[in-house]
C-alpha cells in the first residue's frame, strides 16, 4: 500500500484511530509488564538477602 503523505499514513485508509490504538495499548502493556517484573525481582532478590519471606 503507498500513502501520498504523513497524513494518509497516519489515517490507515480511515482505521488509523484502531491500528494506532492498538499500538499503543500493546506498547503500555509490554511496558507494564518488563516495570511489574523489575519490581518481582527485586522482591525476590531482597526475600532472598533477607533469609526468606516470613
């Protein structure tokens, strides 16, 4: 598919609101994910210093 401009790119033929979002969606949830699994590891890590959870 060829755009003539930035504009109709963006646009995606009138489903560029749909394509974008879910861009973006997928983007904050790999994001969300990699943050809640630092902060796992960090728990586990400092658990582990610690002797185990008690």
């Amino acid at each position: 598919m060829y755009w003539n401009s930035w504009d109709e790119f963006l646009a995606m033929g009138g489903y560029g609101l749909y394509v974008w979002g879910s861009y973006g969606v997928m983007l904050a949830a790999m994001l969300a994910e990699s943050h809640f699994a630092e902060r796992r590891r960090r728990k586990a890590f400092a658990a582990a210093r610690d002797g185990g959870e008690q």
